[in-house]
C-alpha cells in the first residue's frame, strides 16, 4: 500500500465518519423537528382549544349575564308580589275592622231600636189608660154640659113663656 492510499482512506474513513456524524446529526435533527413540529401541533391545538374555551367562556359568560338579569326580574317579582300581599293583607285588615265597627253600631242601634220599642209599647200603653179615662172624663164632662145646656134651654124656654 501506499502512502496516499493510507491518507486517502484515513480521509475515506474521516470522510465516512464525518457523513456519519452528519447522518446522525441530520436524524437528530429531524427527530428534534418532528418533535417540534408535534409541540407546534399541541400549542396549535391548545390555541384552538384555548379559543374554543373563550367561546366557551363567552357563551358562559353570557349566559351567566341572562341568568343575573333573569334572577334580578325574578327578585323584583317576588318583591312586587310581597308589597302586593303586604297591601292586601293591610286592606283586608282594614275591611275587617271597618266591619267590625258597623256590626258594634248595628249591636248599638238595635238595642237602642229595642228599648225605643218598649218605651213606644210604654207610651201606647199610659195612652191607653189616659185616652180611657180621658174619655171617660171627657163623657162625663159631655153628659153634665149636655144637662146644663138642658137645664139652661128649660130655664130660657121657661123664661120665654113667662115674657110672653
């Protein structure tokens, strides 16, 4: 062998390893890329994911936004139902009362209106007994004109044929 066959196949063999070294670097490479690649495709997929979580959120968000409004309506139902029945509680208690002072007047009159009855039933009675002995005094007194208008027509009729 010569001595430019052993440098050229100390060089082949340099040249073999350094391709070598080249081939497992441009593997390694590669390897590295398509790792990098499926970590571009997570952080790609997490930014999907991401939007389709602040969709998500915004559609939550919204939704949670109707619910507050609807429990604000509903809160402001229940309270307009609660002053309503507050009210009704207080004119049903203002019903009542005003009943329960007329049924007191209506107890008041009707006793009034019994004890009239019975002082009319007294009165009808005491003007009974003195229409009767009215009229009993009052024939009396009738009787005893008459006879003295009797007698004075016989005293003016017995003075009229003594003038004559």
């Amino acid at each position: 062998m010569k001595a430019s066959d052993g440098i050229t196949s100390r060089k082949s063999s340099e040249f073999y390893e350094e391709e070598k070294m080249k081939y497992n670097d441009i593997r390694y490479l590669k390897l590295e890329l398509r790792k990098a690649i499926k970590c571009d495709l997570k952080i790609l997929e997490k930014y999907v994911s991401l939007g389709k979580v602040k969709e998500g959120y915004s559609s939550v968000k919204s939704f949670k936004i109707r619910v507050t409004d609807w429990l604000s309506n509903f809160k402001r139902t229940v309270q307009e139902l609660e002053d309503e029945s507050e009210n009704k509680k207080l004119s049903e208690s203002n019903i009542f009362d005003a009943w329960l002072a007329k049924t007191r007047r209506f107890e008041e009159v009707k006793i009034e209106l019994d004890e009239s009855m019975l002082e009319i039933a007294s009165i009808c009675k005491k003007n009974e007994s003195l229409d009767t002995s009215y009229n009993e005094e009052s024939k009396n007194l009738i009787e005893k004109k008459v006879e003295n208008n009797k007698f004075e027509f016989e005293l003016v009729k017995g003075n009229e044929n003594i003038a004559d």
